[in-house]
C-alpha cells in the first residue's frame, strides 16, 4: 500500500468513529430565559395537526 492508500484508510477509520451529534430540539425558542419544553408524543401530534390544518383552505 502506498501512503496515500494508508492515509485515505486513516481518514475512513476516523470518519466511522465519530459519535454523531446529538439532535436540536424540535421547534423554536425565541426567549433563552424560557424553561425547555419536553417533547411529548402530545406535542408532537398537536404540531402536525396544525401544520396541517395551515395547508387546507377553508
């Protein structure tokens, strides 16, 4: 193998490794100094229903 080869490989190694990082919240936050909302299967559900709801015209 050549040095490139072994590089590549090292790179690849590392790549694989890497934890991946944890995933944002759902949903925004304007104030900072807001308590954090938990993500509920309700809130969840209660989310897509008005995102749907927006879409339909009445």
């Amino acid at each position: 193998m050549t040095q490139y080869d072994d590089k590549k490989i090292q790179n690849l190694v590392k790549k694989l490794t890497k934890m991946p990082k944890p995933k944002a919240e759902p949903g925004k936050t304007y104030d900072k100094t807001a308590p954090k909302r938990a993500g509920d299967d309700q809130e969840i559900e209660r989310d897509r229903f008005f995102k749907e709801m927006k879409r339909r015209e009445f």
